[in-house]
C-alpha cells in the first residue's frame, strides 16, 4: 500500500472512530452529560465564540438551520443555552451559554483531554509535536484546497 492509500484509508478510520455513536455515548457517560455530537458541537461553538445567531451557528457548524433549531432546543431544555432577540434586530433569535452549559462544556472537554493524554502517553514528546504540527498543517491545506476531478489533474500536470 502506497503512502497516499495509507493516509487515506487512516483517514477514513479516523473518520469513523469519532462518528461512532458508541464512542460518543462512552465520552458523554464519562463526563456525565447526555449530549448527542450534534448538540456538543453547538454548545462548544458557543461556547468557544459567544452569542450568536442560529443562522451563524449553523454555519459554523455546517448544519442545515432546521437542524440547528432542534437542537439548539434541546440544549435549552436542558438549561444549557437561552435563547432572546438581539438587541440590534429582535427578529433575530441569539443563543448564550449558560453557566451549566459552560460546566457541561468543560467536563466534556475534560474528558476528552483526558482520553488524547492517555493515547498519546505511549508516544515521545518529538512524535506527540510532530503530530501536532503535521495534523494542522493537513486541516489547513484541506481548507486551502479545493476538490477537483482525476480528470482534470491529469490535464493541468501535462
């Protein structure tokens, strides 16, 4: 197997590790909140980035805005977010983090630091940077880099 199909298909594996409902469910046992990944990821954008409309919480998160409102909903129900007009237009609905919200956030986060501390205890400092410095290096380039057909690379590089 080449180094391409090797990174691709750990890619993959990657992929379908942090997609794993079970694994979701463990992370969320452990740090005793009962959030599905949807959910987290909205609270951590709000978290992370302050009040903000669901429109910008469902870009940033790329979930479609039906989406976004259901759970947004739940995570009001759980005391988790509160939702209010914005000041400047009050057809536009803000969510916060509340104080249990954050509390939620950070177990989580906990946990899941945790858990990377643990899988990277078997491995040298050099390796855990390079690591690091690699895996960032890959995000940004897949940002930077649009997708394009086979098609069309065989013709730009002859």
């Amino acid at each position: 197997m080449d180094d391409l199909a090797r990174t691709q298909r750990a890619l993959e594996q990657l992929d379908r590790l942090r997609a794993n409902r079970n694994g979701h469910a463990g992370l969320a046992a452990a740090a005793g909140v009962d959030l599905s990944r949807p959910a987290y990821a909205l609270l951590r954008a709000i978290d992370e980035h302050g009040p903000a409309p669901l429109g910008e919480l469902a870009r940033a998160t790329g979930m479609d805005a039906a989406s976004t409102g259901r759970q947004v909903r739940k995570l009001e129900e759980l005391g988790l977010v509160a939702r209010a007009p914005s000041a400047a237009d009050a057809r536009v609905v803000v969510v916060t983090v509340t104080r249990a919200g954050r509390d939620a956030r950070r177990r989580i986060a906990d946990v899941l630091e945790a858990h990377l501390r643990d899988v990277l205890d078997r491995w040298s400092a050099a390796d855990r940077r390079m690591l690091g410095e690699l895996l960032q290096r890959l995000v940004d380039d897949f940002r930077d880099i649009q997708f394009r057909s086979p098609a069309n690379r065989m013709r730009s590089s002859a």
